[in-house]
C-alpha cells in the first residue's frame, strides 16, 4: 500500500507521520510531499530517510492513497490529477459539504461501501461529535448550543509561531508581531479569525453547524447554533456544550453511556475540581469529558451542560484521518 502525504512538514502532517510509526502499519510504502520551499529536505521514518517532493513529482498514473494534510488547493489539484483506483482522505474543508463525498469520523458513520474521496470534519466538529453521539443514540437531541475555545495551532504553524514570539515580545516588554493574526493574540481572547458568512455567523461556526447536520444527517435535522473564540493557548481545544435531550436522564445514567465509549475520557472530580483542560488533553487521541452538570433552565434531566478537551491536531484531523485509513485498508 503506497501512501502520498501531502503537507508532510505541516503540523498536521507531522502528527500523522507519527501516528504510522507508533501503530506500526505493516506493508506500506510513503511518497512524502511538501511546498516548493521543502522540496528536497530529508524525513525520517522507522530510521529510513526520505526525500521530500511536490505536487508536481508525483506519477499520477499510479494507484495511491493520498492524504491531504494541507490546504483546499492541494485537494483540489489531487482529485483532479489522480487514477481512478487511487483514493484521497482530505483534511481540507474542500470536499466536507459535497453531497457526494462522505464526510466521515468512523466511530460514528464509516461507509459500507470504498469511496475514491473520504473528507475529514473540521477539528472543533469531530471533537463535538464525538460527545454528540451516545445521546443521539441514547436519548435523542433536541437542540445544542456550543462554544468553542480554540488554540493558536488550529490555524497552523504561522498561527502558532507568532503566539510563541509576542509571547517572548510582551514579556520583553517589544513591539508585538502581528503579521499573522493582524492583532495582540497573547493575554487576550476574540471571535475566530475567520471570514463572518451572510448569516453574521464565521465560517468556522457555519463549519460546526453544517458539517454536524451532514454527519448526523439519518437522524434528521438538529437545531445547533456555535460561537468560535481564539484563546491563547498553543494546542487543544476546548468547547462548552449545552444539549437539550428528547429523553429524560440523570447524571449515573450519563457517566455508565460515557464510560461505554471508548474515544472518550470522563475527567470530572467535581471535589478536587479536576476537569479537562487544553494541556491534559494535548497529545491525547481521546476527547474529554467532565464539569457535567444539568441545565437548571430547563424541565429536569432534559437538558445537561458539559465542558470537552480535545486535541485538535491529533483526534480532530491527523488521528481520525489514521482512523479512516485503518478502515479502508481493512475492506480493501
């Protein structure tokens, strides 16, 4: 099985690299692609080094599994330009609400049937899906409401390196740089950078709301509205979600449905107040759970508030884009 990484050098990238040599996948070749710039440079992997190519090196005629760890315009050039046994798992938005393209965390809605394209969620999306779904199966939802609390690296590397150096800056008591974030993102918080939509919702909440519908789509619609903030921390996000059931329940019930997933964490010590966090989250392929607690405004047991980590990087792009090829290399 041969395997194209595009953005191989990326922070998403990176984490996928890691994720084949720790699980360890037999009988796989890599073709590793970067930007003009890292053309040439070496990777290693399982102690081999590799030259890094681009785009324009790779022999389309052959069949591969690609995986898009870069933008919407590599995805784009990729589907165009590969064989039709070849198949793409795309971290890229480009794909995500294409009817004919799944959009795909395999704990929750993997395919029957081989796709030539399997498109990733967005990171915030998967993280809040993941607690979305044993009471979607459980109970039914009838509406929820999430905040999301995101970190410098969901925007990539120049997103999290310019947090790194005005933190040096501010401390420095210097000029902050705000090439990247166009403004002073250390000691302060602000509604995701992203371009506000026709509805004055941002992208990346219209991204939450759209993808959730298209993922959940068997359940029928479920009325969810999203508020995105920048917070700055380096890595993992964090959400606030409030879910307003069609089923009554208790705070047991919850704890014993939780426990039965096993791609989520339950963190929630409410004596000792140990709750999940950007940092005991990071570098963890689960998503937490804790500070669970119901919601007083509404009739008792429909309605709970709860607080999730997850590392964005990791579970919410390269570790579910290594989930979707470990399903497809299983029914191949």
């Amino acid at each position: 099985m041969q395997i194209v990484i595009i953005g191989s050098t990326g922070l998403v990238g990176t984490e996928f690299i890691k994720l084949l040599e720790n699980y360890g996948i037999d009988n796989i070749s890599l073709i590793f692609v970067g930007s003009y710039k890292s053309k040439n440079l070496i990777i290693k992997f399982n102690n081999i080094t590799n030259n890094i190519i681009t785009l324009d090196d790779i022999n389309y005629k052959n069949n591969y599994i690609y995986i898009n760890c870069a933008d919407s315009e590599q995805a784009k050039v990729i589907s165009e330009k590969m064989s039709d046994k070849s198949i793409l798992i795309d971290n890229s938005s480009f794909f995500r609400l294409n009817e004919n393209v799944p959009l795909v965390i395999p704990e929750i809605n993997f395919p029957k049937e081989l796709h030539r394209i399997y498109a990733n969620p967005n990171c915030s999306t998967i993280i809040l899906n993941l607690l979305m779904k044993p009471f979607i199966d459980n109970f039914g939802i009838k509406r929820v409401i999430v905040s999301t609390y995101q970190a410098a690296s969901g925007a990539g590397k120049e997103g999290l390196e310019e947090l790194l150096t005005q933190t040096k800056e501010i401390t420095n008591s210097n000029e902050l740089t705000t090439k990247f974030w166009k403004k002073q993102y250390i000691h302060n918080a602000f509604v995701h950078n992203s371009a506000i939509s026709d509805n004055n919702y941002n992208e990346e909440e219209c991204k939450i709301i759209n993808e959730t519908n298209k993922i959940f789509k068997d359940y029928g619609n479920i009325p969810i509205t999203a508020t995105c903030i920048r917070i700055p921390v380096l890595r993992s996000h964090c959400e606030s979600v409030n879910i307003e059931l069609e089923k009554e329940t208790t705070y047991e019930e919850i704890i014993q449905i939780l426990k039965g997933c096993n791609y989520l964490e339950i963190l929630d010590n409410k004596n000792e107040k140990i709750f999940p966090e950007s940092i005991t989250s990071t570098n963890n392929v689960k998503v937490q759970v804790g500070h669970i607690r119901k919601d007083s405004s509404i009739k008792n047991g429909f309605g709970w508030n709860f607080w999730i980590s997850g590392d964005q990087l990791l579970r919410g792009a390269a570790y579910n884009a290594f989930l979707i090829l470990d399903a497809i290399r299983n029914n191949i």
